[in-house]
C-alpha cells in the first residue's frame, strides 16, 4: 500500500464516523446550540487525538515500567 492509499482510507474512515455521528444526532431531541457542540466535538475529537497522545507522553522518548526488580 502506498502512502496515498493509506490518506485516502484515513480520512474516508474519519468522514464516515462523523456522518453516522451526524445521523445519529439528528434523532435526538437537541436544540441548535447542543446540536452544534457536539457535532464539533465529533470532528475534533479524532483531530486531536494523535497530539494529546504526543503531549501525554515523556519527552525524552523513555517508557516508565511499573514493574519491580525481584530480588532473590
């Protein structure tokens, strides 16, 4: 698969849950303002997923191991 494959079914997928979100929301009894906020929670939700991911991680690229060494 080349790169632009892999684009297209990234954001083909993205558009698709938001449409089913869409569709969703419509048979719903919300008001415009409701209506409104979540239809940009759904776009931003993925949007920013890979940089709250970034931003969570350390910095230093190093991952904490909760495990403890056993001693015998």
């Amino acid at each position: 698969m080349d790169a632009e494959l892999l684009q297209f079914l990234l954001v083909g997928t993205l558009v698709g849950m938001y449409l089913l979100a869409m569709l969703y929301l419509r048979r719903q009894p919300l008001s415009l303002g409701r209506y409104t906020f979540w239809g940009l929670f759904a776009l931003l939700v993925p949007a920013l997923g890979p940089f709250l991911v970034i931003a969570a991680s350390r910095p230093d690229g190093r991952q904490r191991h909760s495990s403890r060494l056993i001693r015998r």
